[in-house]
C-alpha cells in the first residue's frame, strides 16, 4: 500500500436503522456529525436536510441538480450541494452530497442519511438549470429548494409528481463519495465490513437506550481503504465471490439449500428477463433481511419444514410478510440446534462454484424486537422488485467482509470467518 493512502475506521451501531448500520460522518465547516446507513445497494452521500444545518455551512456550495431515488423500500428527492465530508484521518473537500427535502415514509427510520458505497451507475442527477431560469428563479440552484408551496406552479413537491418533472431535465451522473476519495489518492479502493447482527439485541426485558449501543452485538466496523492486513479480524482463508457487474455489487447466486438438502436453482439473468449486464444476486449492506425470489423462497421453506419439528408452525407469521418482524415468536419455542446450516453457492473468481454458510444463529435473530422474542430474517420477493435476491446482513453477520473493487474486471468480495471479538 502506498505511503500516502490512509484507512479510516469506522465504528458502527445497528440501534438508529432498525437493524441496519450506520456510522457517524461530519459535515461541513460547522462539522456537524449525521449518522448515515452503510449500503452498498445505493450510492449517494444522502442527508436529511434537518439534521444537517445547511444554512451554518461556510464551505457549501449550491448547484442546479436535482436528485430523486427510490429503493426497495423508502424514496427521496432534494437538491444536490458540495461541501466537506470528513471521517477519521480522512477528509475530502466539495464532495457532492443530497440535501432531502422530502422522503417516503421510513426510509431512514432513526438515521440522518445513507452513505452509498456502490458505483456511480446508481446515483443520477438531473440538471434543473434550464427549467428553474425559465421561471424565473434567481440564482437558477436547487438550495435552497426552489419549489414553493401546494398552490405555486413550480411545486412538485411529491415523489410520483416530481418524477415527471424530472423527465424534462438533462440526466448526469453524481461523482460517488467513495470512488472521489480512492480517485482522489486518499485511500485504497477497497472497504472491510463487519456485522454481528440483522436485527437490534435487546438484553433484557427493561434496557436503556444506552446500553443497546453498548452492546457489542449491537457494534460493528467500516474500515474505508482497508482489507486483508486486519488479519485480527478474521481466520481461516477467503472465499471470493466474483463482481459480475459493477452497478450494485452484482454476482451470479448460483443455488441455495439447507445442508444436505436438495439444490434449489435460482433463476439466471435471462430467466428472470432482468437487464442486460445485470445478474440475479446483489450484495447488500444496507438490507436487514435477505430477500429471494418467490419460488426459490418457497422451496426453501418447504426444504426447512421437512427437516426441523415444528418449522411450519414458527414459520408460518414470517411467510405472511415483514410486519411479523415487528412482533416476532416466542423465542423458547425455538430450539437453533434443530436448524440446520443454509448453503449459498456462487460464481467464483475464477468461475468455479464457491459457497458461504448462513447458520441458524444469523437467519434466526434472538432478542429481537424485544427480549425473550425471535425473528426470521429471510423473506419473499419485495413487491415491485424483480426475481433478483438481495443478499443482506444476515449472509453477511458471520464474516469479515472485503469489498475488492481493485480485483478482477468489476471486483471481488471475500469472505473469511469472523472471530469472536474485534
């Protein structure tokens, strides 16, 4: 490694998202600190406007882009500004970042934003420049947000309606945060993830909100530019798992099955009629669930009902959709040694099958959504969403996780046993 690259390591802590991680990152010249979600299903450097004091920054700079992005679940719009982000030993300096004037409901649940870390496919802007002169707004930028109230001509202020507007602007890509500071010489292009959980641990029946983010199962890590060398991390050898295309982390999901059950096939990109240069499994950080397409899904459950006791009576509420993961089971109807170990098998890097083990301790998550309850945290295919798996934390929970953009045509990720403690 270059002398002059840094790493920046990041604490995280799943409380804020419902599961999900966010680290703390500081904004502006008033570096004010925003908790953002870790994902790599997204790319923009998001945040809520009122978390953030946009008015207070010295070094913001406004400009005529638009941003507006939907997710599996959750939506945004706002403008886009520069200013300085900084992280520990790493600054960058008029760095693009959404400010949301307006969101769908829940999508950053307790958190101020997302940081992005897929590629720049997925963060498209839209030069309003041409539209806000033609009306007359002076200067012609989106901060502050230039469309006024319900009754004004200019509002579009909705989600749905704002989208049509939109179709009237130029479409250009927002540089991402991560691809700026690995192109700018200020770290590797390369980030380690480590999770412990999909879902927040509660305990005991009465705990205080802080001691739920002192809760090492509620903790995890971003190393930004780091890697292989945090050989404390981890042990045993990497598996690598190819990046077939670099619009999310996209890799080719091969079959599932519990150990020693059948193969069940997932459908391939041209099966599931999903875009060219695509592939039917993305790697998600910002996912609390790992989501598969509907048949696949099915044979799953029909594989773990044969095999465990009373599966189909603890299953059943979490086929009927994700508000079962508000409620959960009764955790002592529950017995994780019954439940065998599911197998996930991949395209490798050099085109051979490779295969990680998600077991009962990471599907099953205990002490969630509250203390003596447990969840299963795999699910059907999102509604709106094709027959493409989203392969989130509880795949994830049990290893040190390497994103290698530097690898291979697209990258690689790797994955080695996680240790106990970090």
């Amino acid at each position: 490694m270059s002398s002059h690259l840094h790493q920046s390591r990041l604490a995280l802590t799943n409380v804020l998202a419902e599961g999900g991680y966010t680290a703390s990152v500081k904004l502006g010249s008033q570096a004010t600190k925003v908790n953002l979600i870790i994902d790599t299903g997204s790319s923009t450097l998001v945040v809520h406007h009122n978390r953030y004091q946009p008015e207070l920054d010295q070094h913001l700079r406004p400009s005529t882009l638009a941003q507006e992005v939907c997710y599996g679940l959750g939506g945004w719009l706002g403008a886009v500004i520069y200013t300085k982000v900084a992280t520990p030993y790493l600054q960058l300096d008029n760095t693009p970042v959404a400010l949301v004037y307006r969101e769908a409901e829940h999508t950053f649940l307790n958190a101020d934003g997302i940081l992005g870390l897929a590629y720049h496919r997925l963060n498209p802007s839209y030069d309003m420049g041409r539209y806000l002169t033609a009306h007359s707004v002076e200067p012609p930028v989106t901060y502050p947000w230039p469309f006024p109230g319900s009754h004004h001509p200019l509002c579009h202020q909705d989600l749905t309606d704002f989208k049509a507007l939109l179709y009237t602007a130029v479409e250009c890509d927002v540089p991402t945060y991560f691809s700026l500071m690995e192109e700018s010489g200020r770290c590797a292009n390369r980030f380690a993830f480590i999770s412990r959980r999909s879902s927040i641990h509660y305990a005991s029946e009465r705990v205080e909100h802080h001691a739920l983010h002192d809760d090492p199962l509620n903790q995890g890590w971003l190393i930004l530019g780091g890697g292989e060398e945090h050989t404390q991390c981890y042990h045993g050898d990497f598996i690598d798992v190819k990046v077939v295309h670099d619009r999310y982390y996209n890799v080719n999901l091969l079959s599932i099955n519990i150990a020693g059950g059948d193969s069940i096939h997932l459908p391939t990109v041209a099966e599931a009629h999903l875009n060219r240069g695509s592939s039917n499994a993305i790697i998600d950080t910002g996912a609390s669930m790992v989501s598969l397409p509907q048949m696949a899904f099915s044979a799953l459950m029909s594989q773990l009902k044969a095999q465990v006791p009373n599966a189909a009576e603890l299953l059943a509420p979490f086929e009927q959709g994700y508000k079962a993961q508000q409620r959960g089971i009764d955790a002592s109807a529950l017995r994780l040694s019954d439940w065998p170990d599911i197998e996930f098998h991949f395209e490798g890097e050099n085109g051979q099958s490779v295969t990680l083990l998600c077991p009962p301790t990471s599907y099953w998550q205990i002490n969630t959504p509250a203390y003596g309850k447990a969840c299963f945290k795999f699910m059907g295919q999102l509604p709106q969403w094709p027959a493409q798996s989203i392969l989130g934390l509880p795949l994830l929970n049990p290893y040190y996780v390497v994103f290698r953009r530097d690898e291979g045509e697209a990258g690689i990720v790797r994955f080695a046993a996680l240790v106990d403690e970090v």
